[in-house]
C-alpha cells in the first residue's frame, strides 16, 4: 500500500489507518483476526486508546511477532503527570511492547484541560520523561475544539493532531489543515465517516484521499470493511461529477442536524452534557451496551431529562442545530437501544 510522511515525526504510514474503538464489541479471536487482516493488507497505523476498554490488549495480541511492522498509536485522557505515567505504563502493557510510535493527548478540548496538562505536575511532564526514555517516540494531540486546536499546533508541542475531518465536517479545511502544514504537524483525520453517519464509505473516503498529506482513520469492525476501504485507496480517487453532487446533497440533508461537537452550546444552565447527548447515535453505533452501564452512562440521560427548553443552546449553536428537539429524539432513541 502506498505511504504517506506523518508530518515532522518523519514516519511513513499507509495512506489509510485503523481505529481501534469497534473492536471492543469483539470476541476477543474476532478481533484479533480483524487487526491481523489489515496488517496483511498493508495498513501499518493502528490507533487506539487507554480509554477503548479491550482495544488495546486486542491488538496487542493481534501484533505479536509483527511489531516491525507497525506503527502504534495510543491516548491518554488524563491530565496529570502521575496517572498519565500509570496509563503509559499499562499501554505498553497491553500493547505488548516496550515503546509506543505515537502517544497522543485524548480528546483536549477545553482551554482548562490544556492549562492543565502543561501545568506543574501535568502531563506533559509525563511526556517529556517517556520520549526522554525512549517509551514514546513521538508526541502528538487529539481535540474537537477548532479554536484550541488552532492554539495547539503551532505551539510546538505537538507533532500530530487529530481533528475531525470529512465531508460533512470540513471545518478544519479553512485554518486548521493550512496551519498544520506550516508548521509540519501531522494531520490524523479522526471521523472519516462522520461517526458512522455517513453509509457511503466509498464516496467520503475518496473525498478524503483528494488531501494527499492528511491520514484517514476509520474505525473498523469486520475484515470485509478494511478490504472495501483498501479497494478504494488502490483507486482511482477521483471524484466524478455524479459524486460531487451526491456529496453536495448529503450536506444539504445532514448539514442542519449534525453536532460538530464545537461546545460552543455550552455550558447549560441545567448542567446538560449537550455535546455527549448529540452524539449518543454514534456512540451505540461503535461501543457494546455494557459500556454504557460501565460508565453510568444513565446520569448523563437523567440529566438531559432536566431540560427546561430555555433555548440558550440553540441561540449559541453556529450551526442552527435543533438541539431541543434531537436531545428528546436521542432520549428516546437510548432507552430504546440500550436499556
């Protein structure tokens, strides 16, 4: 499969990733076998994260003998120094392995968390001492705020980032993309398939492919969706008019109902985790039921059940999403899939 250089890490990756969050709803052998059937299709990035439950082990499993050729790719979701160093330590555990290629921030998205993690004892330091170590080769850092980002890549810090991209969520395309380039950061483009809304794999990945320099990482679950995805990599990648209208009609349909996570809704007078209750459909689509119990996921529910209609949400939202009404539909829509 052809490579593609991953920004100032100098790491040549092929051209489409893995994203370790479906496999968790795997048998463990399943899963195993899913890894295995991408490494031998050519796809060398695999990426995953401390907080994806099984992952992790699955594919250190999955690797064993193999390291060589892979390049792996983790997360930490804390921000203090200490318990970042317990989950490094764990992840190398997992993975089997005794470095880890790329080590990303997970999900900084909040000025505070940012703060945090480059504060005294933050983790940060933690990612200082690993690469001085040699546990990490390189450092990178994943969000869904477009204005943090924007401060996060060129600040030196970083040498990935990892932002949703595609072609419903094509804000990054405007400064983000621009300025990674400038400053050769690496871009990841979490959500190629805009968390699994849109069904036409072959049309948003050759959307995607048009950016040589940016490193699609969908989430995959079934052999069959990796060799789907390696077919449309091999090409051609050129989109035909009949394609350029499809994808024009789709954000016109999905455009008014799509939560970009941006948080600029927030916060909520009722204490309502409005971003996480946009995106629930997603989230049934891509973890099993017992995550939702693991994580008492029904707080989250009780609380959206709080909403007093106030409308602050909607008057903030960029995006003139009906936040009221898709937080009610969404209520239904858990109860309904989940309990």
């Amino acid at each position: 499969m052809q490579t593609v250089r991953l920004g100032k890490t100098e790491l040549q990756v092929s051209r489409i990733g893995f994203g370790g969050i479906p496999i968790q709803r795997l048998a463990e052998g399943d899963a195993v076998k899913v890894v295995r059937r991408c490494l031998d299709l050519g796809v060398n990035f695999l990426d995953t994260a401390n907080a994806y439950t099984t992952s992790e082990a699955r594919i250190g499993k999955a690797i064993a003998g193999r390291r060589e050729q892979v390049i792996l790719a983790t997360k930490t979701g804390v921000k203090d120094k200490k318990t970042a160093l317990e989950h490094l330590e764990l992840s190398l555990k997992q993975l089997q392995t005794d470095y880890i290629d790329l080590w990303q921030f997970h999900n900084v998205s909040t000025e505070a968390a940012y703060e945090q993690i480059l504060g005294p004892d933050g983790a940060m330091e933690a990612a200082q001492e690993a690469l001085q170590s040699g546990k990490i080769r390189h450092l990178g850092v994943s969000s869904h705020s477009l204005d943090l980002a924007l401060k996060m890549v060129p600040s030196g810090y970083f040498e990935t980032v990892q932002f949703p991209l595609n072609f419903v969520t094509d804000e990054a395309l405007s400064e983000l993309l621009p300025l990674a380039r400038q400053h050769d950061v690496g871009f990841i483009a979490m959500k190629p398939l805009a968390g699994g809304l849109l069904d036409n794999a072959a049309l948003a990945l050759k959307w995607l492919l048009q950016f040589e320099d940016v490193l699609p990482d969908p989430g995959i679950e079934q052999a069959a969706e990796i060799e789907e995805i390696v077919r449309i990599v091999e090409g051609p990648w050129e989109l035909s008019a009949a394609e350029r209208q499809e994808i024009e009609r789709i954000r016109a349909e999905v455009g008014t109902r799509f939560c970009r996570r941006c948080q600029y809704c927030l916060p909520c007078p009722q204490g309502i985790n409005i971003t996480l209750m946009m995106t629930v459909r997603s989230f049934i689509k891509r973890f099993a039921a017992n995550w939702f119990q693991e994580n008492d996921f029904s707080k989250v529910i009780e609380t959206a059940k709080t909403c007093i209609h106030c409308g602050q949400c909607e008057d903030r939202c960029p995006y003139h999403l009906p936040i009221r009404e898709m937080l009610a539909e969404n209520i239904v829509y858990y109860e309904q899939m989940v309990l």
